[in-house]
C-alpha cells in the first residue's frame, strides 16, 4: 500500500532564495551525473540546478527527468563541449552561478556561502573553492597554489586562474566577459575567462571555507591532450603580452618534430590565427 511519500531518489531540488544555481555540462557519463545530482538534492540551499546533455547515447536526460524533476535538462542534439556551460548559465535566473561537472558537487553550505562573498564584495568577479579529490578526499594541487594573503577588496587571496568545477562566479561578469569561449570545445577554457575577468577590472579570489568534491572518471577523453595545448596557444595570440605569445609560439614549434600532439595543437591553432589576431585584446 502507497504511503503517500516519493521515493528517496525521485528528489526535488525546491530551489529556495539562496542566490545560486548550479550549471553541469555533461555528456555519456549518466551513472556519475546521477551520483553528482543526487548530492546536490541534499544540499540545504536546495539550489536551482541545470543539466545541459551535450548530445549523450546513454539515456542520461530522460534518466534525469525520471528521477529529479525539478532538474532543467537542455539536451541538445549535438556536443558543444564548453559552449554547453553557457547555455545553462543562460537558464538560469540567478545573480551567482556554480559550475560542478558530472562527476563533481559542492558541500553542503558552500553555495550559500558564496552568495554571501558576492554580496559583500562588489568588485568580486569569481570566487574559486578548496577542491578535494578522491574518496581519499585530498587537496587539489591546484588549489593547494592559490592560497594566500587576502586582498582587502576580495574575501581571499587573488589568483590568477581556477578550475570550472570548483568556481561560482557572478552572472554580471560571467556576461561581461562572454563566458567560456566556444571556439575552444574543450580543455583549458579557464585560462582564457580567468584574464579577460582581470582584464575588465573584475576581482578573482580563493576561498578555503568554499568546499567542492571531485571524484574524477579514470577515462580521459579522446583528443584532450592537442586540444588543450591548442587553447594555451589561442589564450597567448588572444591576451597575453607580445612575448609571452612569441614565446609560447616557438615552444610549440619546437616540439612539433617530436610530438604528434604538438602537430596537431599547432596546425589546428593556426587554422585560428586570422581569429585570434582579430579579437586580440591587450
């Protein structure tokens, strides 16, 4: 006989008013994705949640709306890579947003927290979270870096970069600054927004009372590796300094002999010269 109740896992996110929403790129990962909402429906901000389904074969959006109704899936028909990150963010109605990927969640209160730091720091563009890794739960090496002095206008010290599955940024600079650049499909798009936040006067802070778990997939995806040094390659023509571009030119150059995925980063990024050197910004 029916007790009236909704099994535990057909969870409801009831977003209540704490300023944030999470954004999850995902695509041919449902069992994890499941794990990761699953997690976020126990969160006490009960945050609006947006699932954009870059064109998965596993059934992940109809799994989704089966067991979190409350969850907005786009599924789209095609994979976007990163491009997927800014059609969720544009769903999304919230002054603050989250990014978490599918095999990625915030703790409970971060979220809150955060709003909290983008309401007292107005200059405040993005906010990067202490990452812990694993079951084991260790610390991220990259979030190991970025701790320091705070700056008197920031929540804590400025950084530099960040890693997208452990920052929540502010929707106004997000915008301002064009999101994650498209072009780019995947790997090392951080870089990128990370300066052109800085170059619009936004602040970028780490914040180790912010708290983001990471249990990474053993797979890798295919072509991330050429990709990724692509996207350095176009972050250099696009915004860093006349020598450091140069620079970052002839090391690549230098290893194409030797590398097939140097090749293959430095003939596709050649391909986008003329793109580059038109939307250079100094």
């Amino acid at each position: 006989m029916s007790t009236g109740r909704k099994p535990a896992y057909m969870s409801s996110f009831r977003p209540v008013d704490a300023g944030v929403g999470v954004v999850i790129a995902t695509r041919d990962r449902r069992d994890s994705l499941l794990r990761t909402l699953g997690r976020l429906s126990e969160l006490p901000e009960r945050p609006a949640v947006v699932v954009v389904d870059n064109a998965s074969s596993d059934g992940s959006a109809a799994a989704i709306r089966a067991r979190f109704p409350s969850v907005d899936v786009l599924a789209l028909g095609e994979n976007r890579g990163i491009g997927a990150r800014n059609l969720g963010a544009a769903r999304l109605r919230t002054p603050v947003i989250a990014f978490s990927d599918d095999d990625s969640w915030w703790e409970p209160g971060a979220l809150a927290l955060a709003a909290d730091r983008f309401r007292r720091f107005p200059r405040l563009g993005l906010l990067a979270a202490q990452i812990l890794v694993g079951p084991e739960r260790r610390l991220d090496p990259n979030s190991a870096l970025m701790r320091g002095h705070a700056s008197p206008d920031l929540p804590g010290p400025p950084i530099e970069g960040f890693v997208a599955c452990g920052a929540v940024v502010r929707r106004r600079s997000f915008e301002a600054a064009g999101g994650f650049c498209e072009r780019f499909f995947i790997g090392g798009e951080e870089a990128l927004l990370a300066l052109e936040l800085r170059r619009l006067g936004w602040g970028l802070a780490y914040d180790h009372s912010l708290v983001a778990v990471h249990e990474p997939h053993g797979d890798r995806r295919p072509d991330r590796d050429w990709r990724v040094r692509r996207n350095d390659l176009w972050t250099s023509w696009l915004r860093r300094p006349p020598g450091v571009a140069f620079r970052d030119t002839a090391n690549l150059l230098r290893d194409a002999p030797r590398s097939p995925t140097s090749r293959r980063a430095l003939g596709t990024a050649l391909l986008g010269l003329p793109w580059a050197l038109a939307n250079r910004r100094g």
